[in-house]
C-alpha cells in the first residue's frame, strides 16, 4: 500500500499521539489549577496604607488583572476539552482524518497542534 493513500494512523502512531495528548493535558490540567488559584486567592499587593486615589487605580487594575486570568482559564479549559476529544478520536481510531478533505492530517501537524481536525488545506479555506 502506498503511503499517500494510507486512510488511517497505526496503533503505533496513534500511541505516539497520545503520549503528546497525555502531556499536554497534564500541563494544560496543571496551568487551569494555577490560573484558578490565582483567582481565588486575594491580592497580596495591599494598599491599605496607600491613598484613596492609589487604592481606586489599584482596584482597577485588579479587576482588569482578574478579567485577564478568567479569559486564560476559559481558553485552558477549552483546550483542554479539545485535547480530550482528540483522545476520544484515538479510541475511535478515527484521530488525524480531517473532517473536511477525509484525507490524514500529516503527523507533523498533529505533533505541533495534537488536537487538530483539519488539514492544513481545509484550515485555510475556512479563511
């Protein structure tokens, strides 16, 4: 069989993949608890002794602060989602077939975003 009309990655391949998910997974699960405790823990940059004016700013800047660490956790948890359902397609076997073209996504695609499910030729069309 030639390799340009291979329709699916082996179980070899697909391990390989999953070890990638599994790591990127891990450190995504690790940054959304650093990101969230951030969130919840208070600011240790007090401005009691400061004056009003300070404090307001200060007040300002921790909303915005927060508003900033809320949109990276969404994002982490999103991307965690997405790399769970790349570990579903491996379970299915159905990982790395584009959804659009149904032709593989090349391995070095999948390497450098593992959660991917389009090819690069799907991807820049929807632009």
């Amino acid at each position: 069989m030639e390799k340009n009309l291979k329709t699916k990655y082996s179980d070899s391949e697909l391990k390989e993949f999953k070890d990638i998910i599994l790591d990127k997974l891990r450190m995504a699960k690790e940054e959304l608890g650093s990101l969230t405790q951030s969130l919840s823990s208070p600011n240790t940059n007090g401005t009691d002794d400061t004056a009003g004016t300070y404090k307001t700013l200060e007040d300002g800047s921790a909303t915005l602060e927060k508003e900033q660490i809320n949109q990276l956790a969404a994002r982490q948890k999103k991307f965690i989602e997405n790399l769970e359902a790349a570990m579903v397609r491996i379970e299915n076997k159905t990982y790395g077939v584009c959804r659009e073209t149904g032709k593989l996504i090349p391995k070095e695609r999948l390497r450098a975003v593992p959660h991917a499910t389009l090819s690069m030729e799907a991807k820049l069309k929807q632009n």
